[in-house]
C-alpha cells in the first residue's frame, strides 16, 4: 500500500511517500481502508518531541470502510462505514490502510461524508471535553473563546453556542467572516483590538491558541470562573501544568485539559453533525503524496479549520 512513512534519514523532508507493506489485522482487530485523514497540531509536535510512531506512520483522525475483520470483532461487518481517532493506539492514518482495535472506531453516518467526519475527532472530542468537562459550561454563561479560528476553535465557538452560551470569540482578521458565521456573538480581531483590556469578564476562556499568560487569563475571569488551557506554545502548556494549581487559590479556577479519544463523546458530536447543528470548517485539502506540504501549512498555525488528506480520492 501507499504511505507517508516518517524517515529522519530523509531529513530535513522526514514525511516520504512510499510503498510499505499492507497490515493484516489480529483477532482483536479492524483492517480500514482510509478514505480521508485530518491532521492535527498532535502530529507534527509529537514529531518534533521525537515521539514517533511504532510503524512510522502518523495520522490519527480517519475516516474509512472496514475492509477486513479479526475473528473476535462483533462491533462492525465489511463495509462498514467508520471513523476515529487512532492516536492511542499507535497513529498509522497517512496511509490507505491501518488495522485498528474496535474500541478506536465509531459508525459514520452514511450521510455524512468521509471528508466531513474525518474532520471531527480529535478537534471537536478536544472541543468539547474542554468546554463540558474541564469548563462545567452552563446556558448564559460569557465564554471567552482565544484562537477560535483553528481545528478546535471553530468546533469551540460551535459548542459553546450549542450549550447556550453567549460566544465571544478571539481570531485574526481573515476568520472573522467565518467565526461569526458559526454564530459567535463577539468576534474580536486581535490585530486590531486587545481582549485582555476591554475590562470585559467571562464566567468561562479557552485558551486554545494566542500568546497570553496565564496572568492575563486570570485576570479576565468573572468571579468564580474557570480558565481551561487547552494549547499553545509549549512553554505556555507547560506553565499551566506546573503552575495552575497554585493559581487556582481563590475563587477563581485555573484548569488544564489532556484530552482523551472518546467514542460516546464522538457519537456526540457527529450526531450534531448530521443533524446540521455544527459544521466542520475545512480549510485545504491535500492527495496523500503531499501530506508533508499538508503538514507544514497546519504547523504555521494559521489555518482555518482543519486540514484534510483525501486518501482515496473521488470517494470522500
Ligand atoms: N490539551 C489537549 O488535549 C489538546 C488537544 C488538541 C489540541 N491541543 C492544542 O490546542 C491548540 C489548538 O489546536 P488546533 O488544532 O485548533 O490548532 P490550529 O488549527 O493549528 O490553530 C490555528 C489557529 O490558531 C489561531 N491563532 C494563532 N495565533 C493566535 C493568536 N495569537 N490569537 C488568536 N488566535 C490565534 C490561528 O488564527 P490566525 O490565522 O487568525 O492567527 C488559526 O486559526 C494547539 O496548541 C494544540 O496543540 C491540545
């Protein structure tokens, strides 16, 4: 089959497109015939940590037909129509084929298309535990939403609304059409306007993306609200774990999500999906030969939306 391998001999182009052999599934697992992949930030920065993949292959986001089944699998037949996030069991999504646990896949809706649902989980499982579990998010609650242009951001202003809460949403200038189109009630362009000093507070912020210290985050928080770090720089992500605990004194709550794949948070959402309540926003899509052009747009960090491989092109 067709892959993108990672091959730091290949440096610095470590993304190859080459032949690799075709995996045969266990007892325990699915052979899925992949139709379209999303990238995501979980790609190039494990990349960059060194931590690679065991068959060399990332790609965690699929979407794809069951091509094979292992004798113990009862949750899907041949020709099932599914998708996932497979980073927790080892990525392998840059290619047209991975074996997969069962417990990794949810059905796809046959009306939604494979491009669409490939699309979802990592950004909007992301989205929501952030916003739900991290966030305790409440209808009418002012929710501050930082980097609300990218993967999880455009899920993020979506759910947020789906929750009943009123959206101010942070983004460059070139989103804001977009993000008010999902029904933010604020969009502030942060070329042109500073968040931080509007004198505005919020029961609930995201930190998704955006330069801000935790400070700044603090300090826009209503009485009794909650900051959820969610991403950006390293150094920011690794503040909020060392500090936030510490700066939780007080009435204000200064969280830190890790998010997990979760099928029924999946099911979740991709019923919002086919139900027309939240669209996926897709910015490019790539054939799987330029994943690693596709990669490096995604890690200027200035998409809007997600970033698709179509793997099998014409069918997604
Ligand atoms: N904690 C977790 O479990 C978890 C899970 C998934 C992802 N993440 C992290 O969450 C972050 C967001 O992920 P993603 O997939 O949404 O990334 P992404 O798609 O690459 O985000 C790109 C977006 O960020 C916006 N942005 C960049 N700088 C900004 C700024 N200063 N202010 C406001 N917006 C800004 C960009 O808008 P402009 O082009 O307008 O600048 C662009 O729309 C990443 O850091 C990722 O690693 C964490």
């Amino acid at each position: 089959m067709k892959a993108v391998v990672y091959d730091k001999r290949e440096s610095p182009n470590v993304l190859v497109f080459r032949e690799v052999e075709k995996p045969i599934p266990n007892d325990n697992e699915v052979l899925v015939k992949i139709y379209a992949v999303s990238i995501n930030a979980a790609d190039y920065r494990s990349m960059k940590l060194g931590i690679i993949p065991k068959r060399k292959i990332f790609g965690a986001d699929i979407a794809g037909r069951v091509e094979a089944v292992g004798k113990n699998i009862n949750k899907f037949t041949i020709g099932d129509e599914v998708f996932g996030d497979i980073s927790a069991c080892g990525f392998g999504g840059f290619a047209e084929y991975v074996v997969v646990p069962e417990s990794a896949l949810a059905l796809k809706p046959v009306s939604v298309p494979f491009e669409t649902a490939a699309a979802v989980p990592m950004a909007a499982v992301t989205a929501l535990q952030a916003l739900r579990n991290k966030g305790n998010i409440q209808p009418g609650q002012k929710v501050l939403i930082c980097g609300a242009g990218g993967g999880v951001g455009t899920f993020t202003v979506q759910l947020a609304k789906h929750f009943g809460a009123e959206v101010t949403a942070v983004c460059g200038e070139k989103n804001v059409k977009v993000i008010q189109s999902l029904g933010a009630d604020y969009v502030i362009n942060y070329n042109e306007n500073d968040f931080t000093k509007s004198g505005k507070h919020y029961d609930l912020v995201l930190a998704l993306n955006g330069n801000h210290s935790l400070f700044t985050y603090k300090r826009v928080l209503a009485p009794k609200g909650i900051n959820v770090m969610v991403g950006g720089s390293l150094s920011q992500v690794i503040k909020s774990l060392l500090f936030g605990a510490f700066m939780s004194i007080g009435n204000k709550k200064m969280r830190f999500l890790a998010a997990k794949p979760n099928i029924k948070d999946l099911e979740f959402i991709i019923k919002l999906v086919e139900d027309g309540k939240v669209k996926p926003i897709i910015d490019r899509h790539y054939p799987l030969h330029e994943t690693a052009e596709a990669v490096r747009y995604l890690s200027g960090g200035h998409t809007l939306g997600k970033v698709i491989i179509e793997v099998a092109q014409g069918t997604v």
